[in-house]
C-alpha cells in the first residue's frame, strides 16, 4: 500500500514520478504553489507541537539532499 506521501499532493513525494526502467530515472512534476505552502505549514505544525518551532528547519536541512523538488 502506499503511504501518505504518495497520496497526499503537499508532500513531495506526490510529484516524482518513478521510471519503470531505473535506467529512465525520475521525473519531477512541478508543486503547485498552495500545496508548497500547505506542505510548509505541515513541517511547522509537526515542529509545533514538538514544543520548538525551530525544528523544522533543522529537519529540512538535515533532509534537504534526498528531498526532490521542481
């Protein structure tokens, strides 16, 4: 079953397509705007409740390599 990365379109991994032929690579389709907000406000929540706001930008940092944006 898929996760709820690859059904819901505020997250990242909605938007990378996955070749059949690894050989093909991937393709990124382009995060509409109010989805790259809403995944923004995701990550700020999470940090939220953690109790330290500051938190999602070490966890972007810490995640920004693997991360597949357009």
């Amino acid at each position: 079953m898929c996760p709820s990365s690859c059904r819901n379109p505020h997250h990242w991994q909605y938007w990378v397509l996955i070749n059949d032929e690894p050989k093909e690579g991937t393709i990124l389709i382009e995060m509409p705007y109010p989805y790259v907000i809403e995944m923004i406000c995701d990550w700020w929540a999470f940090s939220w409740i953690k109790g330290d706001l500051s938190e999602m930008f070490a966890w972007y940092k810490d995640h920004a390599d693997y991360i597949k944006l357009h």
